[in-house]
C-alpha cells in the first residue's frame, strides 16, 4: 500500500519534531520533509509530490493563510 506522503510547516522545531514523530509513528504515513515558513512550503510542494500539508497558522515570511492563498492561485491541491 502507498504510503500518504505530509510535508509539516511549523516555525517551532519542537512542534514539528514532535508531530513527526507521532505520524512516523503510524505506517501509512511518511514525513517527507519539515519545513519552517511558508516560502519553504510553497517551494517544496511545488517540486515534490505531496498528499497532506501540515501547516502552522502564523509562521514568518508567509503565514498559513496566505500559503493556502499560494497554493490556490498556482492550482496546486493538495
């Protein structure tokens, strides 16, 4: 069975440590990258197939809102 491939967005290394760990933790999923603002995930997912964003609401340089903005207008679902 194919794995569900997340990206995590989040500012806080230890949140997104810890919600790694907790995923990984389940076998269909598969941490594929972590990331730490919303100009990073905008770029990863543009090069990367990706099923499931996990992403922090207020993060720097692109908070969530404005990332799902992004992703909307460039047409990519994820």
């Amino acid at each position: 069975m194919k794995k569900i491939r997340i990206l995590i967005a989040d500012d806080h290394p230890l949140v997104a440590e810890s919600l790694s760990l907790l995923l990984e933790s389940e076998e269909d999923f598969e941490i594929i990258g972590i990331v730490n603002n919303g100009w990073q995930a905008l770029s990863f997912v543009e090069k990367y197939s990706t099923d499931i964003l996990l992403s922090d609401y207020n993060m720097p340089l692109l908070n969530g809102v404005e990332l799902a903005t992004r992703l909307k207008e460039k047409n990519i679902g994820i």
